[in-house]
C-alpha cells in the first residue's frame, strides 16, 4: 500500500503541490508558534498550574 502512495505522489504532480503546500503551510505554523515561545525554549519551568495555563493560553493565542 505504501509503495501504491509513493508512486502516485510521484506520478501525480498535482498530488505533489497539494502536500508539499500543506507541509509548508503547517512548517510555517510551527516556526512561528516556536518564535511565540521565546522565554526558556518554551519551557515552563514553574510547578504553579495557573501559571502553566496562562503561558499556554498566551502562546495560543498568539498562534492562532
């Protein structure tokens, strides 16, 4: 079955610009949500469950 994919991915080369275009697009999410995360690498390092949701609840909201 997976050979079955990767031969019509790379018959189909509208196929390709679809997902090569939806690996972009979630890539560019993912650099801009890590750029979002500046402090500490984006790790939480408090044990204090209000702080930990309001720092994921800010890196959300900036992402979206």
């Amino acid at each position: 079955m997976r050979t079955v994919a990767l031969l019509r991915f790379l018959a189909d080369s509208g196929l390709r610009a679809r997902v090569t275009a939806a690996t972009n697009k979630a890539e560019a999410y993912n650099g801009f949500s890590a750029w979002t995360r500046f402090g500490n690498q984006g790790v939480i390092a408090e044990n204090d469950p209000p702080e930990q949701q309001s720092r994921s609840n800010g890196t959300r909201c900036c992402a979206t």
